[in-house]
C-alpha cells in the first residue's frame, strides 16, 4: 500500500479539526465531510491517465459558469444576490471569481502542456476557453479572484522558466503595484476586511497555541468586534462594521482555530503540495491551479463554499507527491478501504436526509416549535450555524412561545452571535419583565455595530418606561447625533420620536419650574 506525503497530512488536519473543538460536532453537515472523503477516494483510486479528462471538465464547468454569467450580465439570467447583477451559480460574485480564476489556469496548463501532441483542434479549443473564461472573470468584478488569476500566471511561467534577479523585482513591482491598485479600486471594502483581520489577529494572540478550536472563530469574531469598539468609540471602523460570518482570510481563520499546531500542519501540506516543482505537465498545471486556489483563499471563504472546497480536495488528490510504502495485504486493505467507505456514505446519507428535511421544516412550518419533526431532532442540528440562523428567524417572525423561542435564539447566539440576534433575545427578556438581561443584550448588540440604530432606539424606548430620563435623553441625544450611513424612513421617525420625547421632558421640567 502506498500513502503519499499528503495523505498523511490530510489525516492529520482532520483529527484536528475534529477533536480541538469550540462547537460540538454537526451532525447535520457530516454529509459534506463524508463527500469530500469520497471524492478524494476517488480521485487518488483512479488511473492517472485520467486526470487530463477531470482537468478538461473543470474547464468545461468554468465555461458554463461563465456563460451564466454573461447571461446574468445582459439581465437573461436571475442574479442570486439582491445587489449583484453577477453571481453565476454561486450566491455571490467572490465564489465566482475563485473559481474562474482557478478555472483559468487550468485552462493555461492544458493549453501549454504537451503543445505538440495536441492536435490543432484541442489547441483551438483550450484558447477559445482561456478567452471565454477571463472575460467571466472580469464580469465578476473580483480583486480576489483577478489577483489569484495572476498569481497562478506568474507560477506556471516561473516554474518553466527561471526568472534572473532584475525580472524577480521586475514581477515583484507589477504585482505590488496590482494589490495597490485594487485596493484603491473598493477602499472601504478593503479597510473593512483589514478590520476583520485585525480583531482575528487578537483571537489568535489570546489562543496562540491550540486556538479557540473548531466553530470557534464563527463564535467569538462578533465579541472580538465588540470588545474593540467598547474600547475605541470613536474608531473610523465604526462606520465599517456589519455582521461577520466569514473572516476573508482561511489562513487566518484555520490559525485562530487551531493555534500554532494548525499552522504547522497546514504549511507542511502546502511544502509537500507545493514544494517540488514538477516536470509532469499535468502535475504542474495542478500546482498552478493549487497556488491560485490558495491565493484567493487568502482574500475569500472558499472553506464556506461546498463545491469550491469540492475542487479543492480534487485538486490534491491529482498531486503525486512523496510516497510510502506500507507492508500490508491488498486483501486487507481491501476490506479496510470497503469497510471506510461504506461506513462513510451510510453516515452521509443519513446525515444529508437529515440536513434536507429539517431545512424543508425551517421554511415551511408556520409555527417552528409545533414541528414534532424539528422538536425531536433540534439537538442533532442544533450547531449548524446557517440552519439555526434561519430557525432563531422563523420564530421571531412568527412569535412562537417565549421560552422556545429564548432557548432557540440563545442556542443561536452560541455559535453564530449577530447585532439583530442579541436584538431579538433583548426583546424576550423584556416580554419576561427581566429589563437588566434586556439593557444587557441591547448594550452588546450595539457595541457590535455601533452604527446600527435599532439596539440604541430599543435601550431608548427600555429607558423611557423605566422612566429614566436622564439615561433616554442621554442615549437620544447620542442618536440624533450619530452619522448614517442611509437615511431613510425608519430613521427619520426613530428621531422624529426622540425628538418628540426630548420636548416633551422640557416642557415637563418648565411646568414643574412654574
């Protein structure tokens, strides 16, 4: 039996994710992990002749990509973002973007390996791809996915031909002078993801060694972020700041959760991917592919995406890497590997039935917590964020009984906290006559985002039937004299009201005075 270098590695990351834990093990999203198992299975079982034919469909998929997005473009096709035309079929434009990019190179690497075998119709083709899939790539207007896709350029000339010391500082200046340039390209939204970077650089100091584990980043990045703006009120973040679900930075994100170990494990993965460089043509398009990927990786959350993390574990599993060879019988490993692998897709689809059908119940149930279905199997699904996110919603909306509803919106504040979440647990504590756990909740959800009006107006009206006074007026003034970001008919009546209220306690105080 052979293992390679990465195989090994693999192993190891793994057992780490799954036993250094801040959230419990999902049982509801064990259907992906088992996929991606499988899937790498797969790819390492199959012959390497075949890899040329994988290669070409990714690029093939590329291209439908693209050519959804430029239907997207020209309004043929329904974006799936309310506020970008171009998403293809991811729900964002940034997936988009990794994956043309990565798509892109591919398409390079098949154009110029073996260029002489190919025949002139192959050629043609492999250009033609190359054009369609960079005019995708533009579409998506994606600094990650454009800053991947030259990177991965650079990595596949570099390795093919070695670059003299003037042309190193030569390609070092252009690419410095592209990052300068796309940062300036969207300011705030850069200035935005070096905030996130800056709270998750506090998180790995506070766990330097073994992180905050699994789930953990998700967990605390809203505190972190509300820590800050307790201690600089007057940041120029502040205007910034919204809901974090994702760190845009998975090299960032994996250290904060697994510490200085993680680290470790992930760099000796990308030395024994990256390493060595290849003379097998289709081993070295792969390296550029991987080299893109992880490029974008550090500017997006791949690790979020299903079938980008899909492309990435198929990816690995075409390197060759260094190899081991260990004395065991093919019978044995035979039932060993069918053994896996049947454990594996029973757990799986038992485990995406799961996800599916309590999914179905979250959108479909007019009252969540009548759900026998969803009352029964609450705690199986109860740390997959996306699911209890949209759970802790529903019975909000649908104002189902106060005690379900405080225990679903505090089992969702665990694992995924948010601004409009602490809101909405602020308002059961009042509706329970706890006006301290109220104030408290509302205090958090507006250090969160010290720009979002809502926790400051819901403290405001707290303070106006306590009948302090002084703590309203205080907290109206701040209010009425904060900047925002769009002005529009919430916000003129939420001052209108205070405004009211504010004269209101004048003329009191001057009828007193009389």
């Amino acid at each position: 039996m052979r293992l390679k270098l990465q195989d090994i590695l693999l192993i190891g990351i793994g057992f780490l994710l799954l036993c250094n834990r801040a959230i419990p093990i999902d049982c509801s999203s064990l259907w992906q992990l088992g996929t991606l198992f499988l899937v790498y299975i797969a790819i390492r079982i199959l012959p390497k002749k075949s890899y040329p034919v994988l290669l070409l469909v990714v690029c093939l998929s590329g291209a439908v990509e693209t050519a959804v997005a430029v239907l997207q473009n020209f309004h043929y096709w329904e974006s799936n973002h309310h506020v970008f035309a171009v998403t293809g079929t991811f729900g964002n434009p940034g997936p988009l973007g990794g994956f043309l990019a990565t798509c892109f190179i591919v398409s390079v690497s098949l154009f110029r390996a073996n260029g002489g075998k190919l025949n002139i119709y192959c050629r043609i083709l492999c250009v033609i791809l190359i054009i369609f899939i960079a005019y995708g790539l533009v579409l998506t207007s994606s600094r990650a996915g454009w800053l991947a896709a030259l990177i991965g350029v650079l990595f596949l000339f570099c390795s093919r031909y070695p670059l003299s010391c003037r042309m190193k500082i030569l390609v070092c200046t252009v690419v410095g002078v592209f990052i300068v340039a796309l940062y300036f390209l969207k300011v705030d939204s850069a200035n935005g993801r070096l905030f996130i970077w800056r709270n998750t650089w506090e998180m790995i100091k506070d766990s330097p060694i073994r992180g905050t584990g699994t789930g953990g980043w998700l967990a605390n990045y809203m505190h972190y972020q509300a820590n800050y703006f307790m201690q600089h009120p007057d940041s120029v973040y502040a205007s910034l700041a919204d809901n974090v679900f994702y760190p845009y930075n998975e090299i960032l994100h994996f250290v904060a959760e697994q510490g200085a170990i993680g680290l470790l494990c992930l760099l000796s993965l990308f030395y024994a991917l990256l390493g060595k460089r290849s003379n097998n043509n289709v081993e070295w398009g792969v390296q550029g592919a991987l080299v893109s990927f992880i490029v974008f990786s550090c500017f997006s959350y791949p690790a979020d995406i299903f079938r980008l993390q899909i492309l990435f574990v198929s990816m690995m599993g075409m390197m060759r890497g260094r190899q081991f060879n260990i004395a065991v019988s093919q019978k044995m490993i035979r039932v060993t590997v069918g053994l896996i692998v049947l454990s594996v897709v029973s757990i799986s689809g038992w485990s995406f039935v799961l996800y599916q059908r309590t999914s179905s119940e979250i959108k479909h149930t007019t009252f969540c917590p009548d759900s026998l279905f969803l009352a029964n199997r609450f705690p199986l699904f109860r740390y997959n964020p996306q699911l209890m996110y949209y759970y802790s919603q529903r019975c909000v909306v649908n104002k189902c009984p106060t005690d379900n509803t405080l225990q679903i919106l505090q089992s969702t504040s665990s694992i995924v906290p948010t601004c409009e979440l602490y809101c909405d647990i602020g308002d059961i504590w009042l509706l329970k006559k706890d006006t301290t756990q109220a104030e408290m909740c509302y205090h958090i959800a507006a250090s969160m985002l010290p720009y979002r009006l809502t926790p400051k107006y819901k403290t405001f009206l707290l303070y106006v039937n306590q009948g302090n006074r002084k703590s309203a007026i205080d907290i109206g003034e701040k209010i009425l004299n904060q900047p925002i970001k769009k002005e529009g008919t919430k916000t003129l009546r939420i001052k209108a009201e205070i405004i009211q209220y504010m004269q209101n306690c004048r003329e009191s105080v001057n009828n007193t005075k009389e």
